[in-house]
C-alpha cells in the first residue's frame, strides 16, 4: 500500500511565495541551532552559566550590579560563536533578499550568522554579540577593536565604560529597530516565523501586525509555539532543512528581471 506523505510545502504557499513581492521574515535562536548555536529554550531545557540562568546573567540587573561578569558572559559566548558557520536556513534566506521587491529580515539573534551568509538589510531587534556601546556617549564600536585586559573596556570617545551592545532583559529595545520592523510587517503579504518561541515581546507581536495587516504566516519550527495556532501553515521541522525547499523558479525568473 503506497503511503501519500503530504508534500512539506503545499502548493498555495509555493504560489504566494513565487507571487509576493512584500516579504518580512523574523528569526529567533532556532535559525542557528544547526550551526551550533545553543537556544535558550525550547527541547525543555533552558541555558545556565555558571549556574546563572541566561535571564539573569543577560539582565540590566545583572550589568548594574556586575558588569566585568556581564563581559565574561558575553565573552565565552563570542568565543563560541566565533568558530560556527552560517547553514542552509540562512543561506535560504540571504537568497530571499533578491527575490521579492521588498524583502525585510528582523532577527532576534545577536549571532551575525545572517550577515555571515550573506544577508544585508537585517533588522537587529537585540542588537549585536560583534559590537560594544559607551554608557556615557552612546558611541558604538566592533568589539573586535578592543583589548579585553581585567578591566572593563572603555570608551575611545569619551573614557567611559564600555558595554556589550546587547538588548538585556529588562531593557528597551534600541529607538527605531521594532518600529521599522512593525511598518514592514503590516505592509508584507507573507511573513515567515522561523526558529522562535514567539514568548519574549515585543519581537514576537511582529507575526501578529502581520497577521492583523491581512498576511499570510508560515511558522517553521520543530515544536509548536504559542504562535502556531494563529499560523496559515505551520511547517513542521529544522530551518536548515525546509527553508531551502522554498525556492521557486517564478521567483528566481522575477528577481533577474
Ligand atoms: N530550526 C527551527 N527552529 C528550531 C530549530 C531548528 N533547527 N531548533 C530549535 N528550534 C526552535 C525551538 O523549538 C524553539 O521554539 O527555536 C526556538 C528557540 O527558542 P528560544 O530559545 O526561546 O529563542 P528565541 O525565541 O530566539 O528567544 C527570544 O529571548 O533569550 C532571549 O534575547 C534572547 O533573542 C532571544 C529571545
């Protein structure tokens, strides 16, 4: 007896994606999990530092109580990251930002896996593992232009300290990063949610604009979120395995023209 498996992608997301021209794409941990990038949740589990929980340890409580351990944290994760490559979840969606018209990537992850695969205009809602800000002047600058000696790094601008450029809970999101991304989102005709527990707001209301601006949401995750009842399709399993299945003909045709 021949088993009919359904076709991962259906049909009618294969047209709306070959169709679209207004795309918006929000990524959580889940998109560098086969890179190696641990996630915070999901499997059950969550991440702990030297029996800190990551909330606590990423916490502007913690940075205003501890800031060289809020560094070392941040330091040992760099350290992991340095030495991981992007997969074929971002590759996909660096391909995307060809294809369609207007095609928005907002990531929650500080990673620059996207950037590493080739993606250019990525919103970065929690700001960026690679880069360190002055709490004095608000300077900006890569981390990678720093000495890391006991101290805390400080600011070539203006002498003051340094902290890693990362949204910590607790704090807000930087000026412009969300609402960028919520304008996007309630314009787009099809928004994908890919690698996120869709649990830490206000990144996680960007599905529900679009959804409320008339769009279709496909979710890509391999465990069901608060998020997938609200979905048009939920396509069930790993980024780097269903993301490159998604790359239509139409689409390539449309984006050389
Ligand atoms: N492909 C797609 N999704 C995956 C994969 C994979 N290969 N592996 C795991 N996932 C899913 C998990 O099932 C989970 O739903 O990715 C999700 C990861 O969830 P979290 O760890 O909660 O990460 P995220 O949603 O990005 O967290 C949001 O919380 O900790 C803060 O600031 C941090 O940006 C982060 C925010």
């Amino acid at each position: 007896m021949e088993v009919m498996t359904r076709p991962l992608i259906s049909a009618k997301l294969r047209e709306r994606f070959a169709n679209a021209e207004r795309v918006v794409v929000l990524t959580g941990a889940g998109v560098s999990a086969e890179s190696g990038v641990p996630t915070f949740r999901g499997g059950g589990n969550s991440a702990v530092w030297k029996g800190l929980p990551f909330d606590v340890i990423s916490s502007a409580g913690m940075l205003a109580r501890d800031l060289p351990v809020v560094w070392e944290w941040f330091n040992y994760r760099r350290g992991v990251l340095a030495t991981l490559k992007p997969n074929p979840g971002h590759e996909a969606i660096a391909s995307w930002e060809k294809q369609f018209k207007e095609f928005t990537l907002v990531t929650q992850n500080i990673d620059g896996l996207h950037q590493a695969a080739g993606s250019r205009n990525v919103i970065e809602l929690h700001g960026s593992i690679w880069r360190a800000r002055c709490f004095e002047c608000g300077a900006r600058v890569q981390v990678s232009e720093l000495k890391f000696d006991d101290s805390v790094p400080v600011c070539f601008e203006c002498g003051g300290h340094l902290r890693p450029d990362v949204v910590l809970f607790g704090e807000m999101l930087s000026p412009g990063a969300f609402e960028q991304a919520a304008a996007a989102a309630g314009q787009c005709e099809l928004c994908f949610v890919v690698g996120t527990s869709a649990v830490v707001y206000p990144a996680a209301s960007i599905p529900e604009i679009a959804r409320t601006g008339g769009a279709c949401v496909v979710e890509v995750n391999p465990e069901r979120t608060p998020l997938s009842d609200l979905c048009d399709e939920v396509l069930t399993g790993k980024a780097g395995e269903i993301l490159p299945l998604l790359r239509t003909e139409g689409s390539r045709q449309k984006a050389e023209t």
